[in-house]
C-alpha cells in the first residue's frame, strides 16, 4: 500500500478497500521504523483524529480527490497543531496560532497530516546539514545527504514514509532535495502558492510546492494549494486551473531548448549520461531539441547570493527574542538580551546570511552590490524570455540538468559555504526569474560503495505554463520508470 501513487491511494479510499486510519496508520509505523530523521515532530493521536474525520466525509458524500490521503508538510509551513521550528532552535518550542494558508488548503481538502518534516535553518542550505535538529539521510545512501532545504520533504517520499509533501523553493530547494532522492517536484510560477504562513525567507523568491512520486500526483497537490490569498501581498489573481488537465497531451513536436550554459565544464558525467539519456527518450515521444543559449546562468549565483541574504536579513528581524523566539536566560539589558538571544538562537549559516544581507544593504554599498544584483536579475529573467517567449521564441520549455553532481557525502561540504553555493548553479536562474520548474527522475549516478544515487532532470517553463510542465514529466513518466525505483 505505501508503494501506491496518490492517485492509486485516493481511489483506494474512494473504493473503501482501505480506511483513511489504516492508511494514516500505517505511514505512522513506517514513519516511527524509519531513522533517516526526516521528521521533527508527529503526533499520532492528532494524526488519527485527523483520520477519523476524514473517515466520516468518505462515508457521507462530502469526499473530494485528496480527501483521507496522508501528507506530510515541511516545518516552514506553521501549523496551529503541531510545532513549527523552520529547522532552527530559535523556534524550538513554538506552537502557532494559525494554519499556513497551504495547511488550510489541504486540510479543507480532508488530506491527513502525518507530522513536521525537517529542512535546513530557515530553508538556508542545499544538504539538510543547516538543521539544528540534524541532517536528513539520503534513503538511496544514508551516507548521502538528501539535499537542501526539503530535504526532509524528498527523503520522505522517497523512503515512503509519505505519499506526498509540502516543500518550499527559493532557489531549488523543492527540485534540488527532489533530485537527489529520485522524487518528482515542482516549484510553481511565484505567486502561485500562497506565502502566508510559510516562514519567510526571501519574500521576492519564496515559493511553495509539491514533492511526489509522479508528476500527475504533483497536478493534484498543485490544484488544491494554489490560488488567490488577500493576506499574501504578492499572490496572484488568477482563475482556478486544474493543473492535470493537459497529462495525456502527445508531445509530438514540442520544441525542448537544451541550455549550452547547463552542460558546461562543472558537470559530472553521470549526471550529463543521465540527462543527455533522458533527452534522447523525449526525442523518441517525438520532440526536437533545440540549442539555446542563458548567457548569464553563472551570474545567478552572485546574484542570488546578495538579493536572498538581503531579504533574509530584514525577515529574521523579527525573531529577537520579544516578538518571536528563543530568549537568552540572563541579560544585563535589553541590547544585550537581543544579542544573546539571537546568538544563542541562530546557527552559524543563518547568522552568515544575517550579515551578508545587512552589509549589501548598508549605506554606501547598497548601490554595488544590491541594486546591482537588481539589475542582472531582470537580464536573468530577460534570457528566459527570449528562449520561452515572443514570435521569435526558440522552444516550449527547457531541460537540463538540475544539480551538476548526485547527493555528495554527508559532511563533504560543510565547512565550505560557497562550494554548497556553487551547486545550486543550474536551479537559482529560474526561481531569480520567477518561472515554473521541476525535477523528475531520470536515472542514477556512481555513489559511495556499492550505493547508486539518483538524477534529476530539470524541466522549466514560461510564466503560468505549469499543466504542460506536467504533461511533458507525465509523458516521460509513462514511457520510464525511472520515477518507480525505490531504495532498498
Ligand atoms: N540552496 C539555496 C540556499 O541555500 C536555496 C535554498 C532554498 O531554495 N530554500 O539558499
């Protein structure tokens, strides 16, 4: 049962050859054997309470397609039952007082929450290792990271422990985890998913979205949490979509651009075999792939390094000790309570990010560094148009690689921030422009002993153009069964 797709789940439900506790109940079991420390907080009477009602909308007429179907939410999502810490100990014992709009979503829904999934300190990481609770272990090879910031989220899925889960991408953190533990996720178009509720990190990059193992399970998790929130500034006003609308689409003649910037010197060659093998079978479904040029993919990293920390220094003001957060034990006054809390509550890669974005915002520098970064983002997003866009465009959507290597070895990088920087090369352009993107599986790379781990292929798209998004992964899905594999 726990191999099925949400898909599969959801008919069983509605079939009633399973009960939506049985169901909750066995994710619950799995999730207590597991020690991939994927998850930071369950409670399985809430859980089951959760369970039974669903159990009731089954029973009436009142169930919807994710109704009774567990799901797991990752700990930047603040829920009113369960803690929400954002991986940090500065939250360590918080308990919020409202659902995250994208919890309310699901819970409407009358999907099953199993617990808190864990991910790096405020989403700051491409490992897991910046959690204050511990890393998450790669199922595929549990001395591998999973990624970063879902990471938690990705493991999940991949372990089975969840059918599905909320993750949050700012510059890859849905498709990077989802690579490297061989899931299937996406980050939808920025604006799409409400940021209400969702534990700020950079405001202008921040992005909800689904981790699954197949792309029309994503369509499903996508129709319910995307959509149009007044307490989210920046959301979006559009009409309702469904998202699984085109899956069945022949991609006969889709034009896929093939980047020359993703392919570049940096990449390994497991990774290009896999990607290069999964291009080869879109050519086989019958589309062209077409050279194309981003020129400024390197900038992406520079820049996002300076406009994400830059935000991130003004959302973590707000964690000081008095409005929200850890407080130090003693203090001599209230500079030094500040201080102290904030040192105390922080972790050494927060507290970096802290300082960067206070010192590109700083008088004097804002002009070189953070108005800068301003403008090479919207060239970022100009390239992406001229290859997705207009009379002249050159392709219908994107491909290449999603991280330049597999999973490394937990604790190979952790001394070294930028070498963590330097890997999210080929996710930060998009999310910079504010596309659509995902990542399905697409084969395996050398590990470490005997363990294979796994590749993604990145699959991005115009503004809004998420359904053929998942037509194009949902298609490649029917023809592989690379998103099948499971760890042993
Ligand atoms: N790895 C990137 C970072 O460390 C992206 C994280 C994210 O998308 N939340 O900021």
């Amino acid at each position: 049962m726990h191999k099925l797709t949400l898909k599969e789940l959801s008919a069983q439900l509605q079939a009633r050859k399973i009960s939506a506790t049985e169901l909750a109940t066995l994710f619950l079991d799995r999730i207590e054997a597991s020690d991939l420390n994927a998850f930071l907080h369950v409670d399985r009477a809430l859980t089951l309470a959760q369970a039974q009602a669903a159990d009731v909308r089954l029973a009436g007429n009142d169930a919807g397609p994710l109704t009774g179907v567990p799901i797991a939410h990752k700990d930047i999502f603040v829920t009113r039952n369960w803690r929400t810490t954002a991986g940090s100990h500065m939250l360590q014992d918080y308990v919020s007082p409202f659902d995250a709009t994208v919890v309310e979503q699901f819970n409407a829904a009358g999907t099953v929450t199993l617990g808190k999934l864990n991910c790096d300190e405020f989403a700051m990481g491409s490992s897991n290792e910046n959690s204050f609770y511990g890393p998450v272990k790669n199922p595929w090879d549990k001395t591998a990271i999973p990624g970063g910031s879902s990471g938690g989220s990705a493991a999940a899925v991949a372990a089975r422990l969840a059918p599905a889960a909320t993750a949050t991408d700012t510059g890859g953190s849905i498709r990077q985890p989802a690579s490297l533990c061989g899931v299937t996720g996406i980050k939808p178009t920025y604006g799409s998913v409400s940021r209400y509720g969702m534990i700020a990190f950079a405001s202008s990059l921040d992005q909800g979205g689904p981790i699954a193992k197949t792309a029309e399970d994503c369509g499903l998790l996508l129709n319910a949490m995307t959509g149009f929130d007044e307490r989210d500034s920046t959301s979006l006003q559009r009409p309702k979509e469904d998202f699984t609308r085109s899956l069945n689409q022949s991609l006969q003649g889709l034009r896929i651009g093939v980047p020359r910037e993703f392919f570049g010197a940096g990449l390994a060659a497991d990774v290009e075999a896999a990607v290069r093998g999964a291009l080869a079978e879109f050519e086989k479904l019958g589309a062209t792939l077409v050279d194309i040029s981003l020129p400024k993919t390197e900038l992406s990293i520079p820049v996002y390094y300076v406009i994400a920390p830059a935000e991130a220094s003004s959302n973590l003001s707000r964690f000081d000790g008095v409005r929200y957060g850890h407080r130090a034990a003693d203090y001599k006054d209230l500079a030094e309570m500040y201080k102290k809390s904030r040192a105390e509550g922080f972790g050494e890669e927060v507290k970096r990010r802290i300082l960067v974005g206070s010192y590109v915002l700083s008088h004097g520098y804002y002009d070189a560094y953070y108005l800068q970064a301003q403008k090479i983002r919207r060239l970022i997003a100009e390239d992406f148009q001229r290859a997705l866009a207009g009379e002249n465009r050159q392709c219908d959507v994107i491909m290449g690689p999603v991280s330049p290597t597999v999973a490394w070895d937990l604790g190979d990088k952790t001394d070294d921030p930028v070498a963590n920087y330097l890997a999210d090369i080929f996710t930060l352009s998009t999310s910079l422009a504010g596309l659509p993107g995902m990542s399905i599986p697409c084969g395996f790379g050398q590990g470490g002993k005997n363990a294979k781990r796994p590749v993604g292929l990145q699959i991005i798209g115009n503004y809004f153009d998420e359904a053929r998004l998942l037509n194009v992964a949902h298609q490649f899905q029917q023809a592989t069964d690379w998103h099948l594999r499971e760890p042993a």
